[in-house]
C-alpha cells in the first residue's frame, strides 16, 4: 500500500509560484544596464518599502509562493533594518516556506549585518554581481566595486553560512581576449561557487553602451562572441558544472528553480516598479517610476504598462523559446498537453524549418537545439515567432 486511501486518488502537485521584488536603488547606472533604478535616498527608499506593503495587500496570491527573487538594482544597498522591514512585508504572503529564495548582492555592499537579516529573513541563495576579477574590465562597465571586494564578499557569504552561490560574469566585452575571459572563468572556478550566470554583452537601447555602438566607438563581432561561448561550455562542463541553459551552469542540484519556473511559463506576481507579472490570465509590467507606482498602490490599483492576455498561442510560443535555451529542450507531447488550443500544426512547421536547417534535432516527444542552434538561439527564437 501507498498510504492513499482506496478509492481516494492522490491529488496532481499544484503548479509552482513565483515572486519577483525588483528593488530599484543603485548607486550608479552601468553602461549595459537597462533595468529600471534610481539613487537611493531615505524618502525613497520610505516610499518603496510602503508601496510594498500596499501592493502585497492589492496581489492576488493563489497559492503557496513556491520561489522568491529580489533583483534590480541592487537590493543589497538597503540598510539592514530596511532588508528587514521588507522581509517582514511580503513573508506572511508565502503560505509556508518557499524552495528557495534568492537576493542579487553588489560585492561592495555585502556586509556580515546584512547578511545576517536576509539569513534569519529565509534567504536561501545568494547571486553576486561579480562580472569580471579584472580591474580594467570592472572600469569599463561602468562598475562600482573592486577586485577585493569580490574577494571579500564571497568570503562574508561563506563564513555566514551561505551554501547556494551564484556568480555573474560578462563576457565578449569589446575589446576583451580569449586569455582574459578564460583567466576570469578560471578564477570563478577557483572560488567554487553553486552556480555561474555567464552572459554575452549585449546592447540595449536606452543605455551608455548603445549610444557607444550608435557612434561607432565599439562594434559587434558575432563571430567571435561564438568562440568566447563555445569555449565557456568547454572549461566549465571539464569543471563540474552543468549547463542547464545557454548562459547558466551550476553544480548538481543548484539549477536556478525560480528562473526554471519562469522559463517553463508558470505563474509568478511581480512587486515594485518595472517588476512583471504573469498570472490570472495577464502578462504585465508595473509602471516604471517610483512615484506613479507608489501613489497608485496608495489608492489600491496597480498600474501596469502593455498588458497582454495570456492566450495558449503566446504560452506554448514563449514556452518554446525559452525552453529551448535549456539544455534539456521542450517535450511537445506535455507542452500540447498543457496548452492543446495552440496551432501546434504551425508550430511544427517552424520547428520543421529550423530541423531542415540543423539547429534543432527532434528524439522521441523531446526536441532540443544543435550545437550549431544554440550559437544561434536568438535566431532560433525569431523562427519560432515568425508570422
């Protein structure tokens, strides 16, 4: 016997819920960022934690909070009474405690006080801004932290106890060798982190970087962002670390759950300014300014900017872009499953197209990219989005 009463059927494990708290304050604006921030002043801040108190009051939650991610900005700058009061905020919404629940940290406001709170608070992973050990680089993207603050960081995060770690680095910077990204892929390695964000420098509009690539003062070199990738894949896979996604590896069971949840088009309820939501039907992002979002959660509305209906075509489309970036691939028999009013004869046919063309290759109901798709995924995604 199972301990299932006979004639009692045991119920399907409920979809995971995610929440996302974006954190607006940084110090100063990295030339690659296009993420919505502001300096931190005490009114702000004051601001801030009251529309989150008002807006978790306004959420829909449905169900227990499966993951938490704090992001940014850069949610460490808070005070240590701040974190907490944060903390305090939003932890009664959970319905229990989440798998896991993760703050991204600049090394140079890490702090053993701040820790501290996020550790008692149920924080449970740790994502450190680091993006490159080399001073030239750091210099470069605008960051504001040093080499020996990395250092000094992630030894404040061991010695409090942190056993989930994650590390970001950046790479194809312009300018930027094939020695310099190796020797920072070797001294993330040497630290042995849980898990590494390895991300491609890309160009977003409304930062100092595209203005640079707008006058011409760097320039894009697809070919060799390949090699820079392809070598990435090899040094970490030969060092212990599994790639799950195109730019994220970690060691046995240290997978990012809430960014799989995400991936894999589940539901999760986005609090702060800028921060999206997905669920009950709408896919939105609150409005990106402090002021207009705290006045509006004040009056008990939540104002988002382009929400969409989240119809089963946009679903299974979404969950195939993303879910090809992941190592495993998609199982379209469980995807048709999830999402059966989907024009899945046009899907195929797309799938089809890339299948022709060697980027995707197809065993069973799954369906994965090629070595040669996955330096194209960007590709790969446009493909399956096409009209």
């Amino acid at each position: 016997m199972n301990g299932i009463p006979r004639g009692q059927a045991k119920a399907a494990p409920a979809d995971p819920l995610g929440l996302y708290v974006h954190v607006p304050f940084c110090a100063s604006t990295c030339d690659f960022c296009a993420f919505y921030q502001i300096k931190p002043t005490a009114a702000a801040v004051e601001c801030f934690l009251g529309g989150i108190a008002a807006e978790s009051e306004l959420a829909i939650w449905p169900r227990p909070v499966t993951t938490v991610f704090w992001g940014g900005g850069t949610p460490g700058l808070l005070a240590p009474r701040d974190l907490a009061h944060l903390a305090a905020a939003i932890r009664p919404r959970f319905g229990g405690t989440p798998e896991e629940w993760t703050v991204e940290l600049a090394p140079a406001s890490v702090t053993a006080e701040r820790l501290s709170v996020l550790r008692e608070a149920g924080v449970t992973r740790f994502s450190l801004g680091v993006q490159s050990f080399q001073p030239a680089w750091l210099d470069a993207l605008g960051r504001m932290h040093t080499r020996d603050q990395v250092y000094r960081a992630y030894d404040l995060l061991r010695a409090a106890g942190c056993a989930n770690v994650n590390l970001d680095l950046m790479f194809a910077l312009p300018g930027q060798t094939a020695a310099e990204w190796t020797a920072d892929i070797q001294e993330a390695v040497r630290l042995a982190p849980e898990h590494l964000s390895t991300y491609c420098l890309t160009f977003e509009e409304d930062t100092a970087l595209w203005v640079k690539l707008s006058q011409g003062r760097v320039k894009l070199d697809p070919e060799r962002e390949a090699e820079l990738y392809e070598a990435t894949w090899a040094q970490l896979a030969g060092s212990g670390y599994e790639q799950y996604e195109i730019s994220n590896f970690a060691r046995p069971g240290h997978a990012c759950r809430h960014n799989l949840n995400t991936w894999k088009m589940y539901e999760w309820i986005g609090l702060g300014p800028s921060a999206a939501s997905q669920q009950a039907g709408r896919r939105g992002a609150n409005v990106a300014d402090l002021a207009r979002w705290a006045e509006a959660v004040g009056r008990g509305e939540r104002v988002t900017d382009d929400a969409v209906a989240l119809r089963p075509a946009l679903l299974a489309e979404d969950a195939l872009i993303f879910g090809l970036r992941m190592n495993a691939g998609v199982n379209l028999a469980a995807s048709r499953a999830r999402w059966p009013e989907a024009p899945w004869d046009e899907f195929d046919a797309r799938l089809n197209r890339l299948e022709e063309a060697g980027l995707v290759q197809r065993a069973g109901d799954w369906i994965r990219l090629t070595g040669r798709g996955r330096l194209l995924a960007d590709s790969v995604g446009a493909e399956v989005m096409a009209a």
